[in-house]
C-alpha cells in the first residue's frame, strides 16, 4: 500500500491534545477517498472530544466522534474536512488560550 504522509502534529497544552495525521494512499480498495486521515482532539485523561477518522473506510466509512457519540458523516474532501476540525478544535482552544499550530 503506497502512502505519503501530507500532515502531521501534536499540540498539547493545558489537559487537551490535538494529533492530527494525514496521508494520501493509494490503496484506494481499502480508502476509496484516496486519503488515510485522523484529527483528533481530547484530553489527557483519554476523552474524544472530537476525532474525525476513516480508520475503516471500506466497510464503515468517514466517522465523526465526539464525546456525545459517534456518525457517520459525509467526506467533503480534505481541505474542507480538516477547515471544518480546526473550526471545531478552536471552540476548546480559546477558552484555554492555547493557539494550536494551524497552518492557516
């Protein structure tokens, strides 16, 4: 299976933990997306507070889970999809002031 690692970091600050990996595949059998992907948002203590993946794509698809639950949701594309994270990542981020290293 042919990947190239296109993202990745980790931010930790003040309880909370950002990891966000992206990989373009070319194992599309078992990624039809093209794309390999965790951004993932939690704490220290092992809480999702908002983990978007495709661990399982063939047979599961793209999932949204949070601390509330899991989806499934529609796969928009990567630039939209990692915008969408990093919105959502920047709700907890402020409230500690911890300015996670987006490129954006």
């Amino acid at each position: 299976m042919g990947q190239e690692l296109t993202h990745r970091y980790t931010h930790v600050k003040a309880g909370l933990v950002e990891n966000v990996v992206i990989r373009r595949t070319t194992d599309t059998d078992a990624y039809p997306s093209g794309w390999m992907y965790t951004l993932h948002l939690g704490t220290l203590q092992d809480l999702t507070l908002i983990r978007y993946d495709n661990a399982h794509e063939d047979t599961k698809g793209h999932e949204l889970h949070t601390a509330a639950g899991d989806a499934d949701v529609e796969f928009p594309g990567m630039e939209e999809l990692i915008v969408e994270f990093w919105a959502s990542a920047d709700e907890y981020w402020d409230t500690i002031d911890g300015n996670p290293p987006c490129p954006y």
